[in-house]
C-alpha cells in the first residue's frame, strides 16, 4: 500500500515527543500560546457545549526540525517584527505527530490577508497565486519555497459546500470549524503543540473523530463525509469502530453529497480505495446509503468488491481496481464518470477490467504459463496494455503471474518490411499478410526464434 495509508504511521511514537510542563490556569480568550491545560465551557450554540480545553507539549523529531529553511525562517521573522503569530496548521501537524515528513506544509496566522500583504510589500517578498485571498489565503514566495498562509477564521454561514467566512484571532475558533480532532492542532515554529479537542490523544489511540458535534461539522460541507471515511482507513487499527451517533450522522446526511462536484469527491473516494479497511469502509457507504450519491452503482457486487480487495490490497492496486469489482456491466462505469468525472485512463482501465476479468484468464492447461497475457499485450496497439494487464492479475489474485509480468518486456519483432522486400515480396498486401503469419509463427514459438529463422519459414 501506498505510505500515506499506513496505518502503523499514524501510532505516534512516544519516543518523539518530549512533553513539557502542563498545569491548570485560568486565561482569557486568545492567550493560547501559554503551555498549559485549561478547563472551561464554553456554549457554541443553543443544542451543544463545547470545553474549551488546550493540550500543549513540545515537538523536537528529526522530521520537524528538518521543516527548517532560509525562506521559513524569513518567513517567522516578518511575522515576528509586526507582532502577528504564525502556526503550522492542520494535516502538516498530524504527519508530524505521526513521525512523518508531510509533502505541504500550511501555515496560519492571525495577521488578515491585508496586513499580510503590507508585511510582504514592506519586505519586497513576491506573492504569487491571488485565487485564495478572498478565502484568506496569501501564497509569499521566499527563497524559492512558496509558502500559503491563511488567517484564522470563523464559519458565519455555510451550505454544504462552501462558506462564507469572517476572520479572527482566536485560535480555538478556528479550529472549532475543522472537520476531525486529528486534522485540528496547530504546531508552533518553536515546536509547541497546541491541540484543543484532543487530537494528539485521538491519534495517539487511532481515533477518528468530527471535532464537536458530527451533524453539525457534516452539515458545514458534506464532503466531509468522505473524508471521514478517508482518514478512518488512514488512523484506525480495527476496521469497524465507528462511534454510533457517528454513523447515524453520515446516514441522515448522506444525500447531501448529491449536491457536491464529482471531481471533489473523487478526490476523496480514490484515495479512500487504497487506504486501509478500504473494503469494510465501502460495505459500509452502500448500508450507510451513501454510494449512491457518489457514482458508484446502487445494485454495487459487494462480495466481489471485498474479494478484489483481499487479494490485491498487498499489491498496490490502483483505485479502479478495486471500484471495478462493484460494477456488473460497461454501462455502471459510464454512469460512474458521468458523475465523478474521471480521468480518461482511469475509465478506460475500468471498462477494460469489466470486460477482460472473464475473458481474459489464465490457461487451463498451462496455469502457470504467461502466454495468454503476454499474446494480449504484444497483439494490442495501445501502448498502457501492459499495465492494464497488470491490474487484471491483481484483480483476478494471480500473485505469481503479476510478479512475473511485472519483469516482462514487451519483445520486439525482428521482421520488417524491407526483410520482405530483399525476398522478392514487393505487394504491399503481400507484405502485411507475411507479417501477420510471421507475428504468429513468433508468438507460438513464445518469441523464441530469430530473424533468420523466421524467414526460412518463407522460403520453405
């Protein structure tokens, strides 16, 4: 499997972390950079309370000192000089208490994008890629490194998918309108973890949790759902220990992704597929009555699905791999891009696992041989048929048989045209008839025999 859907990644390694002195105080709203626990409640709305509770410790691995660099340090120093905090956010610090080096790093801060703009201005720092400001977001380039940093906001109304926002300098809030506790730390550039709905344990006993009420996070932007799903295959040691009320949130608001682009979802769906429980977790959308808002069939071959799953899962399928088994016919996997939109290689890899997982077998009478397949490969003219093929074995748990096509080259045929022409064979149609006869006296010599022999077949 793939490295980000390890889930022995996602244990954090007690040896990491060196954790520093807790104690209870009592602190006004925006003073959360104290190293501390604090304990009060604080109301969010009229059905739900939160505790506003902050868990600190000190991060020193090899992996978040190695996030060191000129262009950060520029970075943490402009910041510093206009007296505005800024925090690694999100993803990068859960990859970072999981031991990991995370490939994007996003940083927030309480600056607005203005005063952003100001800082960088003043400074002669370039900024690149405007799209995110009116989220937020400014990307500053420095030393070569670009950097996206979004102030801290707050949800003041939502639809389900997208937001309108107002900024703050509250900490908490913002992470009170993350999607999951292990998503909803922030990580200060002296290595000082700021976790308020208890991420760090979450992912200390591979929990995944919506941070406060699961309706309400889900209700914010449906996605979230899928990612839900996602994150579980990531975290999670056991494939079934979903929280009840958990379930029943997916479940009443399932239909809600109904309204969500197919190219978000499948953003999600296809990564979800290689993640670990994957089988399990896509059982579960189909009795959750989730699938059918997302592209996949409603009539879906559940039990092929998680035999495809158990054999290949150890062979790093490809998503269309797995999703293949759940469609019983061409027109299932027409619907599915309408829907999600799909890449062309993608929807051609399904249409061809659809059509060849019958037809295209190993030999009864030579199990063990390639021929079949390698035949296939070296009669087609698409050059991606190989790996094509390769998914075929993984689909069809043919171990033995992948690992020794993964090692095959495709021969090449050592006949041409002028061969034919030295012989005296001039007709152009003589010549493509030869040919042929010549490709499959080769084939049955399993690629064997040389030109030389090849063409004493013609003179005899």
């Amino acid at each position: 499997m793939k490295n980000d859907t390890n889930s022995a990644a996602a244990c954090v390694p007690s040896r990491l972390l060196k954790e520093v002195r807790v104690q209870r105080v009592q602190v006004a709203d925006g003073e959360s950079h104290m190293w501390s626990r604090i304990l009060r409640p604080r109301v969010i709305d009229t059905t739900s309370v939160c505790w506003r509770s902050l868990f600190t410790m000190k991060l020193e691995t090899s992996e978040f000192q190695s996030l060191s660099s000129d262009g950060l340090n520029e970075l943490a120093a402009i910041f510093e000089k206009h007296d505005h905090e800024l925090r690694i956010a999100g993803g990068a610090v859960r990859d970072l208490l999981s031991g990991k080096r995370p490939e994007d790093v996003d940083f927030a801060t309480t600056a607005t994008p203005e005063e952003m703009k100001r800082m960088f201005q003043q400074a002669g720092i370039r900024m690149i890629n405007n799209k995110g400001e009116k989220h937020g977001t400014i990307t500053a380039r420095l030393h070569n490194e670009n950097f996206e940093v979004t102030t801290l906001r707050v949800d003041v109304q939502t639809d389900g998918r997208h937001a309108e926002v107002e900024f703050t300098t509250d900490w908490q809030k913002d992470a009170e309108r993350r999607d999951l506790t292990i998503n909803s730390m922030f990580l200060g550039l002296d290595g000082t973890l700021y976790d308020y709905f208890k991420g760090h344990e979450d992912l200390q006993n591979r929990k995944v949790r919506f941070v406060g009420s699961a309706e309400q996070r889900i209700q914010e932007d449906y996605l979230r759902i899928l990612r839900y799903f996602r994150f579980y295959g990531r975290v999670a040691l056991e494939p079934d220990g979903h929280k009840p009320e958990t379930l029943a949130a997916i479940r009443q608001n399932g239909r809600g992704l109904a309204a969500i682009s197919g190219e978000r979802i499948w953003v999600e769906l296809k990564k979800m597929v290689v993640g670990n429980h994957a089988a399990h977790l896509l059982e579960l959308m189909y009795r959750l009555e989730v699938a059918q808002y997302i592209g996949l069939p409603p009539d879906g071959n559940i039990e092929e699905m998680k035999r495809v799953w158990n054999t290949a899962k150890d062979h790093s399928p490809k998503p269309m791999t797995v999703l293949a088994a759940l469609f019983r016919c061409p027109e299932e996997v027409e619907k599915m891009d309408i829907r999600l939109k799909v890449s062309r290689e993608e929807k051609t890899l399904a249409l061809f696992l659809v059509k060849y997982r019958q037809e295209l077998c190993r030999s009864q009478d030579e199990p063990d041989s390639l021929k079949p397949f390698t035949d296939f490969i070296f009669d087609s003219r698409e050059l991606d048929t190989q790996s094509k093929v390769c998914e075929l074995l993984k689909y069809q748990g043919e171990e033995k048989l992948l690992a020794e096509l993964s090692r095959w080259s495709v021969p090449r045929f050592p006949i041409s045209g002028h061969d034919l022409r030295r012989l005296g064979i001039t007709s152009g149609k003589d010549i493509g008839a030869t040919l042929l006869e010549l490709r499959d006296v080769w084939k049955k010599s399993r690629y064997q025999m040389d030109k030389d022999e090849l063409l004493s077949c013609i003179k005899s």
